[in-house]
C-alpha cells in the first residue's frame, strides 16, 4: 500500500512540475503589448468606469432603486476624444407604473464626469 501511496505522490509532483513548466513557458513567449494595445485597453476600462458609474447614479436618483431595470447601455467616443454614456432604462414612478426613458451623460476622456445632456 506504501508503494501505491509513494507513485501517486510522485505522479503528483512530476504533473505540477510540467504543468508549471507549460505554463512558465507560454508567458515567456506572449508577445509585449504595444503601446497602441495598451491605448486602446486603457481606453476601454475608462468607458467601461464611465458606463458603470452612471447607470449607477441613474438607479440610486430613482423613487424606487429596486425598480430600476437596465435596458441597454453604450458609449462613443465624441471631439477631443470625451465619452457620451447613453442609458436605457425602466423603472417605477411615484403611481407605480413602470416606465421606460434613455439619459446621457458626458465625460472627460480621463473619465471624469462633465454634465448630463438630453
């Protein structure tokens, strides 16, 4: 019984090592992000913060936070490189009946909020 425990202990240990050894490897090899990939990645998480970060205040600033539905969200890129946010929503009103509206928002391209437009 020894014997069997020791093999598979050994089976273990020599399987972490190839892996580890497979995977050491692989991020030896990956290519380095060019400064436009990392652009462009940055660009992305700074929408995506923007994005977030409104359809947020649009659900806390309603009657009933807890009603709030997110239909649809996206953001575009406008002069001198701002981010206009649009939200599409639903949620109750003070009668309780549902409904549906779409706001916008403008941000710095740093990501900082600018105003509410539309």
């Amino acid at each position: 019984m020894k014997g069997c425990l020791k093999a598979v202990f050994y089976f273990i240990i020599v399987s972490i090592c190839v892996f580890g050894s497979i995977i050491v490897i692989t991020k030896l090899t990956e290519k380095p992000k060019t400064n436009e990939e990392i652009n462009i990645e940055n660009k992305k998480k700074i929408k995506f913060k923007c994005e977030y970060f409104f359809t947020e205040t649009i659900q806390r600033s309603c009657k009933d936070p807890n009603s709030f539905k997110e239909i649809s969200t996206s953001s575009d890129t406008i002069d001198n490189g701002k981010i206009r946010v649009s939200v599409t929503y639903s949620a109750t009103n003070s009668f309780g009946g549902r409904i549906q509206d779409t706001k916008k928002a403008l941000f710095s391209k740093e990501g900082e909020f600018i105003k509410i437009i539309e």
